[in-house]
C-alpha cells in the first residue's frame, strides 16, 4: 500500500494511537507531549475533512482548523486508547472495515493510472468530438395552444403586429415558459416535430403551426448561434473519470465472475456495482 495511503488510513481509522509515526524529514506543524503532527498529516485531514468545512472559510482558517482537528483527535484518541476501546469487537469491524476501503481505493487508483493514458484520454476525446463536433443552438419563444386553429389565430396576432410576448401570457398553455420564452437549446433538447421547425426557421421569423404530443405551436426564433466542441484541456478530467469508470466497471464484473458470492437476503433490484464511493 502506497505511504499516502497508509497515513491517510492511520488518521481516517486508528484514531486510538497515540502517535503516528511522520515520514522522514516531514516537516512538523505542532507536537502534543511530544508527539509530532506533520505536514503530510496536514494534507491527509484536509483531504478528509476539507470538503466539509465552510466555504467561506479562508485558505489560512480551513488549515487552522485542520491543525487543531488533528491536536484534538491526538489527545481523543490517547484517552481511548487508555480506556482499551481499540479492543472491542465492535471498533476491531470497523477498523477492517477501514482497512478494506482504503485496499480497494488503492487498486482502483492503479487501475485508474494504468487506464488514464494520453493514448486513451486523447482517443476517447477524439471519438466523442466526431461524434458530437460543434453545438448548434436556438434561442427561442413558442405558443402553445390546443388545436391548429387556434394556432393560427395566435399566428394571425402576432404576424398583425401584436407582440408574442403579449399573445403568449395570454393565450399560451405552457406555464413554465413566462411570456412563451425558451431560451437557448440544442436540437436534442426538444421533441423531433419541434425541433425540426425551430432550427429550419430563420432568425427573427415566426414559423408556422407545428404540432408535436404536447400540442400546437408557433415559434418565435430570436437568434441562432454555434458553440465549438471545448478543446481537450477544458474536458480532460471528465474524459479521466469516464475513462476510469469503464476500468473500474470491467475490473468489478471480472471478479464477482470469478467468485462464489452468495446473498442471503433477496436483492429488491438490479444491484449497481459503480460508480463505487470515493474515501
């Protein structure tokens, strides 16, 4: 197991110690009766605890009370220690317990390190950029009335000189669009009969009557735009993840295939082997 890994267990787990042994040359931050709270301690808690803390909170506050955490858990887990609860069956669980969760964290991050390659990040990125390539968008209004007739009545209004705005506060159907507004969307937001409307229509027309499961519409298109497919560098850590979940997935699959896994519960439903939780 990884020295990271290791420390990072003694401080999440063994919190009965009175002591934690610190690297060589760690750098030492405080000392309770003697007893060394390192730099890499330091690094441990906040990766524990960091995300919990107020945001608010300033970079010097948050290590501040990270330090103090660690002189607290010191002298907590020394009268614990004194009073033999490290021995009870309960805590020894919950210490393998522990144990188990950081052994596995430590295999998937390999699996992660040996899945993340350049290679492989650079061809997932690849794949997905041909496949999506640039991002067209409309941004849009729409009336939506229960019959084609009356569609073209509310079409009549506004091509009069009314504006759709106006016609759609009060003849329109859809309370979530106030004043008939859509904003921006792609083509795979909207159903097929829509879309295909909206985005043959030109700026700064209205259309005429579509119809899709929802109703009958008149679209208002306001503007058009295209946004580029955002470089490598923008999407690298979600295509690490994707990546590293694909790893993980066929990692987990390949083992429960080759064990004798018995429950002796029934399961209520499909059991979901990932995403597995992070430490």
């Amino acid at each position: 197991m990884p020295r990271a890994l290791q420390r990072r267990l003694a401080a999440l787990v063994l919190t009965c110690a009175a002591s934690i042994a610190a690297p060589a040359m760690a750098q030492t931050v405080a000392r309770v009766d003697g007893a060394e709270i390192t730099e890499q301690d330091v690094k441990i808690a906040m990766e524990d605890i960091g995300g919990t803390l107020p945001q608010q909170m300033t970079p010097d506050q948050r290590r501040a009370y990270v330090v103090n955490y660690l002189i607290d858990m010191k002298l907590v887990s020394r009268k614990a220690e004194a009073a033999k609860l490290a021995e009870g069956e309960a805590f020894q669980r919950k210490v393998a317990y522990f144990r188990q969760k950081a052994l596995m964290q430590a295999q998937l991050d390999v699996l992660r390190d040996a899945a993340a390659t350049e290679a492989a990040l650079k061809a997932v990125y690849a794949e997905a950029a041909k496949k999506q390539g640039d991002l067209e968008e409309v941004k849009a209004s729409h009336i939506l009335v229960g019959t084609e007739d009356e569609a073209k009545a509310a079409l009549k209004r506004v091509r009069g000189g009314e504006e759709f705005a106006k016609v759609a506060k009060e003849v329109s159907k859809d309370p979530g669009s106030p004043g008939g507004a859509l904003g921006w969307f792609s083509r795979e937001r909207m159903v097929p009969s829509f879309a295909d409307m909206a985005f043959k229509t030109p700026k700064g027309t209205i259309s005429e009557p579509v119809q899709s499961q929802f109703g009958w519409h008149i679209i208002l298109v306001e503007d058009r735009r295209v946004t580029p497919f955002p470089p490598f560098e923008a999407v690298r850590e979600q295509i690490v993840r994707h990546v590293s979940r694909q790893a993980h997935q066929k990692e987990i699959e390949a083992l429960r295939q080759g064990a004798k896994i018995e429950r002796i519960e029934p399961v209520p439903g499909p059991a979901q082997l990932l995403p597995l939780p992070r430490p």
